[in-house]
C-alpha cells in the first residue's frame, strides 16, 4: 500500500475520532453560562466546532475498505491526541493572549493528564476557561484507560478477562465506544464519591468538583497558582490521598467487583504491587525527610505519605518541593514517578504491570541458563503456565517499551542540557522529564514559565510521548519515513 493510501486511512480514522470526542467538548459552554461569562461563548465554541469540522472532513476522506492495519491505528492515536491539544489551545490564545507555545504546553499537559502550569495568574483566569483546563484532564483520562484497554486486548498475556475483544478489527474507535460503554460508569461514580470526599475538607462545591476532576483522572491541575499548597489544609491533602490511589487502581476491577459482588482487588498482582510501593516508598521518604532534612516527625508523615501516593499515581499534587529534598529522595521519587501506576487505570508511567513481566522474565531467563536445555522451564503469570511461544514476544514487547522510554529520557536529558545552561542539579532536571514522560507533573523547578523555548517543546514532545506509552509516537515517525507495501 501506498504512503498516501496508508495515511489516508490514518487521517480518516482520526476524524472519525474526533467526531467521536465533539459532544464532551461542549461542557464548559455551561460552565460559562452558569458563572454568566458571555464574552467566553466564542472562544470556547471554537474548540467543538473545529473538532466537528475538521473531524467531518477528515473522516469523508476516501480509504481502503477492509481491516485497518494496527500500525494505521496507532498512528491515528498518536496524530489525534496531538490534534486535541493543538485545536484545545485556542481559548487560551484568544482569552490570555498567550503564545502558541505557551498554549499548547498548558493543553498538552491537560489532554495527557500532566500537572505542569506555566501560567502566571491563574486566579485572574475566568472560571469556564479554568474549567476546561481541569476537565481535559479528565476527558483524557477516560480516553486512555479505553485505548489501553483496548490495544492490551488485541494479543498476549496480560488481557482483562471482562475486556476481551470480540473480534480482530484493529479499527480503534470502535474497541474504544465498547470499551467505554463499561468504564464509563464507574469512572463517573469515582468522581462523584471524589467530590464527596473533598466536600469533607469544607471547601466550596465548586472547589471540590474541579479539584476530583483532576485527581481521579491522576492530572494534578487545581485552581491556585501554589497548587494544593495554596489551601494550607491538612485535612483536604489526607482525603485527596484515597482519591489518587482510586484514580490508579485498575478500573476493570471496580467494575469486576460491583458484577461478582465481592471485592477481589488484592487477587490482582497490580493493585499487591500499588500498595506495597505505597507502603515502602512512605516509609523511605518519611525516613529520609525525618532524618536528612530535620522535619518534625508528624511533616515528614505528612509530605512522605503524600508525596508517595502522588508519585506512584503519577498525580501532579505536591504538598512538599523535592528541591529541597536530599539528593538520594529526589531520586527515589523519580523511580517511583517512573514506574508509575497499574495498566487500564489514569495512571501513568511505564505502568507496574510491565515492571511485574518484566521481573518475572528476568527470572525465567535466568532459571533456564542452569538447568540442560531440554528441561522445559515454564513461565508462569498470574498462577497459569504461558507457552514460551506467547510469553517470549510479550516479554520482550514490554522490556522494549522500558528501554525506549529510558531512551526518550536520556535524549531530552541531552537536548536541554545542550541549550540551556542550568541553575539547577541535574538530578532535579531528570525529575521533571521524568514526570513529564509519566504524565505526572510534580516538579523539581525546572519546569516554568521562564524556561526557554526549546525546553517548553521538548517537554510538549516528552508529554505526548510518554502519555500514549511511546509506542504509537514511534510507529507514527517511523510511517512518516518509511514507504508502505
């Protein structure tokens, strides 16, 4: 097939995908007219209207009948998640007059659920535009807890018995309508219990909605320019932590419970994985912020848990600056922020779920170096034996995308410190690509409205990259590059 045949069909898909997105768009117009912001109508008309024009042109655009190639799939992915930051930027141009860089940092980091703000005044911004803002992060979130259900479905080991697909069509849109049709509730009545639980720190209804829009769905944007600092509340930072751990939990599970009628997330090596890195990296931290840092006994509980449950969930919420942590803490966060969250929740990260495999292949591997090569040594996951035949590929797919994501890591590494000369450790730099590359958003104060231009898009790019978990990007530059048969 042709490279213009091939991306025909890529282009079509993607419209199709944004036809598909247009009716959530046009929540924040109520927004609007409930706060009677009447001068916000255009600018936030201009997002649906462009996702419905452009996706009504793109989606007539002629194509090959038949199955749609996975690769096409992956780079539909890619392209339309790059369209939903670049169109979602236009309220922020026309209402704050940024540019059209800062504007499609701010929404990157929105549709990929990353905590970054580079903006300077956000109290001064009108509530419909901080509205949106937040609810990218949550559309987002439901958008990749469906294409990671669905792409994990289509072959190897780690498939949810509750999500498997019904045929081969590698055509994504579909997978994802049935997909969310499932997830869908249950990701609403966690945001629902979310704001309940907020409602408990006295914050005001509004508060509250806004700040479990972008917990649940593990983003970290809030509506102060401190962050969760700016409340100086305690209480609020101890009850967003259930709300993080919930965001991160695999959602297949919560819908698996309410249908078996028996709560069975500790049978999942995930969730097992989730809490003890909660558990351990809690105490490390505290540990260290007690020890090293000379913090009172009740503030190193109180950061080392928090901060803890935001690194693993990937939630850009801080209520302490790893700036000024030893060096040995921030790298530890970094770890955590890098292995990130279970697969099929918000979370980001390189996911535990390959952290799990890939551990495990290690050790079969290895198991099978000593004993004579016609002794069958047989992989196990999840208490059933996987022919070698399926676990091999599977293995070395997962291991792949830790490799490439490290690699993503080093070259960024190596970009910012060609252009910029630093102010700050290296360690510190590190943090926030790394928390980049796992949507997560905390900061070690690299990440600002002053850093260069360039940074601003290599952390665009990291962002991108590291939401759809580096593969569909690299398939997308590869088909770019490469002819098609």
């Amino acid at each position: 097939m042709g490279r213009i045949r091939y991306f025909a069909t890529v282009i079509a898909e993607m419209g199709e995908m944004l036809l598909f997105v247009t009716p959530l768009t046009l929540v924040p117009l109520l927004v609007a007219a409930i706060f009677t912001e009447w001068d916000m109508l255009i600018p936030l008309v201009t997002v649906p209207a462009l996702f419905f024009g452009i996706g009504t042109l793109l989606s007539r655009i002629p194509r090959k009948s038949g199955e749609v190639r996975f690769s096409m799939a992956l780079c539909s992915v890619a392209l339309v998640w790059f369209a939903f930051a670049a169109i979602s930027s236009l309220p922020f141009i026309l209402v704050l007059d940024l540019s059209v860089t800062n504007a499609l940092f701010e929404t990157m980091a929105g549709w990929t659920g990353t905590g970054f703000s580079i903006l300077t005044s956000v109290e001064s911004i009108p509530e419909s535009l901080l509205f949106w803002r937040v609810y990218m992060q949550w559309i987002g979130g439901l958008g990749i807890i469906a294409l990671t259900l669905n792409i994990t479905q289509r072959g190897g080991i780690d498939k949810s018995p509750l999500f498997r697909a019904e045929s081969r069509n590698d055509r994504i849109l579909p997978g994802v309508v049935s997909t969310g049709k499932q997830v869908w509730g249950v990701y609403v009545l966690l945001t629902v219990i979310s704001i309940g639980l907020i409602l408990m720190a006295r914050l005001s209804l509004w508060e509250a909605i806004n700040l479990a829009l972008s917990t649940i769905s593990t983003g970290g944007f809030t509506l102060h320019p401190g962050g969760i600092l700016a409340y100086g509340n305690p209480l609020l930072e101890a009850l967003l932590i259930p709300v993080m751990i919930l965001g991160s939990v695999p959602f297949a599970l919560f819908y698996m419970t309410y249908r078996k009628r028996s709560i069975s997330f500790f049978a999942d090596q995930q969730v097992r994985l989730l809490f003890l890195f909660l558990i351990f990296g809690s105490l490390i931290i505290a540990g260290d912020l007690f020890f090293f840092s000379g913090l009172s006994s009740f503030e190193a509980i109180r950061q080392g848990v928090f901060m803890t449950a935001a690194a693993v969930s990937t939630t850009g919420l801080q209520n302490g600056n790893p700036s000024l942590y030893p060096g040995v803490t921030t790298i530890f966060l970094t770890m955590l922020i890098f292995v990130g969250g279970p697969s099929g929740s918000t979370a980001g990260g390189v996911k535990l779920s390959r952290i799990a495999m890939g551990y495990r292949g290690l050790v079969w591997w290895f198991n099978r170096v000593f004993v004579r090569s016609k002794v069958l040594v047989p992989f196990r996951y999840e208490g059933r034996i996987v022919p070698e035949n399926v676990a091999e590929p599977e293995l070395a797919k997962n291991l792949f995308v830790i490799i490439l994501s490290v690699l993503t890591v080093f070259v960024a590494l190596m970009i910012l410190l060609q252009v910029h000369t630093l102010s700050i450790p290296v360690n510190n730099l590190i943090f926030d690509i790394v928390s980049a590359l796992s949507s997560s958003g905390m900061t070690a104060g690299y990440v600002n409205p002053s850093m260069p231009l360039v940074s601003k898009w290599v952390f665009i790019g990291v962002m991108w990259i590291g939401r759809l978990e580096v593969i569909p990007v690299m398939v997308l530059f590869m088909g770019l590059l490469r002819g098609h048969d």
